[in-house]
C-alpha cells in the first residue's frame, strides 16, 4: 500500500515538473517571437523579467494592441464582397476568405450570424456561374439544415463532381472578367480625378476610345447580390461594390493625353512586329518551296524527280545559289535577281554553296 502511494505521488511531481518546464520553454519562446517594445509594460523593473503566466501575455496584447474597429471589419467585408473566385482552384480558398472574417468580427465585437456568414459565401461562388444547378439544389434545403458546415461539405462536393465531369476549366468570360475588374482597379488608383470642365473621369476616357458611353447626370444604382433565404434580390450596402466606381480627383487633360499616347504607341509598335514576323513567315515558306517541297522543277509530281528522293541541286539561282531551279524559274526572287544568272556568269547573284 505504501509502495503504491509513493509511486502515485512520484508520477504526480513527475507530470507536475514536466508541466512546469514546457510551460517555460513555451514562454521564453514567445517572448523571444514578440517585439520587445510591446512586452516592456509587462516586465519587472528590478529583475528585469515578465513573472506573467503565458495566457495573463496574451491577454494583454490582445487587450492592449488587438483592437478591431468597425472600419477595419467593413474593410475586410468589402474584401470579401468584391473577391472574384476562380472557380478552378480549391473552394477551401473561399471558406478560409470567410472565417477569417468571421474572426475578425468576433474580436472586434461586432459578429455575423450563421445565415450572414453563409451568405458571403453563397454570393463569391454565385458569381463564378460555375454552380448554378449546385445552387438550385442547395436553395432547396430546408432552413434548418442551411449552416456553414453543410455549405462547405455541400459545395466541396460539388466543385468535385464539376472536375471529374470535365465542366470545371477556365473560359473566356472568366478571364474578361478578370481584365475587366484589373483595369477599372487600375484606373481608380492611378487616374484619381472628380470632373475635368464638368466632364467625368468615364466620359473622357470613353471619348478618348471613341466608345458609345451613354452620358448620364444620375448616379448608379447600387449593384445587387441574391439573398438566398428570402429568396429575393437586395442591394449591396454603401461601400460594398462588387467593382468600386471610378473616382476622380486630380488629373489633367494633359494625363489623359499622355495615357492616349502610349496607347497609340504600343498599338503601333505590336502591329509592326506582327507585320514583320507574317513576312518572315511568308518568305521562309516561299524558300521552302523553291528548295524542292512538292510541286514541278524538282519537287515531285511531274518535275524532274518526281517523288525519287531529295531534288538534285546541281543549277544555279540568282537568289539562292546552288539549287534544284534555274535563276529564270525561281518562286521567290530577292531584289535585284537577274533571270539569266548561271554559274559562270553569276551577274552579282547569291554564291551560296558554290564551288570556288
């Protein structure tokens, strides 16, 4: 009996001390992780040593320096709202968007119901139009088994199902979609501006690309996003935009000239470079052909060799040199090619692979 009870209290020291070290191996290792100018309130003046227990640290922190302000949950919100998934890659990417959203307003006070949380990601997959017959059948649940555990094992499913039938690929409208939302982001940064002589942002550059933009003195309505539980179409609130509007402060006339310029510029040097390698295209198929790749004059069918092996390259061509065609039968003739060009008298012709 007394050996029994001095084993159990060796094993209760035993767990005690080991609990004792983690515990300190632990909080020498998030001291050392966390600057030190936010753990100086926390450390002893004389010892020079923070006597607080791991979770008494944390706390502090989070109390101190882990405030979220409704302008910081409205921002990760709108985030959220505007987010474009590629439907492509892991749906967890729009689960984990969303939690981490969720936390985010928890901490700040201010959470989202189960029905809001689902919503937001309802919204980012609606948008994907990759799920459509999925949606159907998930707005077809009854409410109660609506929850954020069954959208994500509901949907998993789905994207599943859509790549192993081959449904689930990339398409245009995805990737215009993409360009869309890139250079409206773009020009919101870049070109800030409110009115140039009482003309918009929009209304220039539209004018500039000779667009037929309808000029309108009424704001936008606010776009719309489908509430599945009441089964009808709402507005986003302010701030919420699935593409923020153009906003303009500060350009000239003279940005927007610039902006056109380059434009031209790079308009004109693409089609250049286009012409050029068409070109080139086109004179490396018309040397093939004079070399001997079908046709008459040593390139089978009824030519000289019609079809017995690789031409003979035994006559002289003005532009080419040694070759299967006479200078007076060549299909592609350079600048200057003289029709009676021959071996002995080249008239300043190609001496490419001559004899010397």
């Amino acid at each position: 009996m007394t050996i029994t009870l001095q084993q159990t209290l060796w094993d209760v020291v035993r767990v005690f001390r080991e609990y004792q070290a983690v515990s300190k191996a632990l909080k020498q290792q998030l001291i050392q992780a966390i600057p030190k100018v936010y753990l100086e309130s926390l450390r002893d003046a004389i010892t020079n040593t923070i006597a607080h227990p791991i979770s008494g640290i944390i706390q502090n922190l989070f109390d101190t320096y882990g405030k979220v302000t409704a302008q910081k949950i409205a921002e990760e919100t709108d985030k959220v709202t505007s987010f474009t998934f590629d439907p492509v890659q892991p749906v967890g990417t729009v689960y984990t968007l969303v939690e981490n959203l969720t936390v985010l307003a928890e901490a700040g006070r201010a959470p989202y119901s189960p029905q809001q949380v689902t919503t937001f990601a309802y919204n980012v997959l609606l948008k994907t139009r990759k799920f459509s017959n999925d949606i159907k059948n998930w707005n077809r649940l009854p409410p109660l088994q609506k929850v954020w555990i069954a959208f994500k094992q509901h949907f998993q499913d789905a994207q599943e199902e859509l790549r192993e039938t081959g449904e689930l690929r990339l398409d245009e409208t995805f990737h215009y979609a993409n360009l869309v939302r890139d250079i409206v982001s773009g020009l919101s940064n870049d070109l800030q501006s409110p009115r140039l002589d009482n003309i918009s942002l929009s209304d220039t550059i539209a004018d500039s690309f000779r667009l037929p933009l309808v000029q309108s003195h009424h704001s936008p309505p606010p776009p719309l996003v489908y509430d599945h539980y009441g089964g009808s179409i709402l507005p986003l609130p302010p701030g919420s935009n699935v593409i923020p509007p153009l906003q303009a402060n500060a350009v000239t006339s003279s940005d927007i000239n610039g902006l056109m310029s380059q434009i031209a510029q790079m308009q004109t040097t693409t089609n250049t470079l286009l012409s050029s390698q068409h070109a080139a295209q086109q004179q490396y198929a018309k040397d093939l052909d004079c070399r001997g790749r079908g046709g008459r004059d040593g390139r089978g069918g009824r030519g000289e060799r019609a079809g017995k092996g690789p031409p003979r390259r035994d006559k002289y061509c003005c532009t080419h040199g040694v070759c299967a065609h006479s200078s007076n039968k060549c299909r592609a003739p350079a600048a200057g090619h003289q029709t009676t060009a021959t071996f002995q008298n080249k008239q300043g012709g190609s001496t490419k692979s001559c004899p010397t």
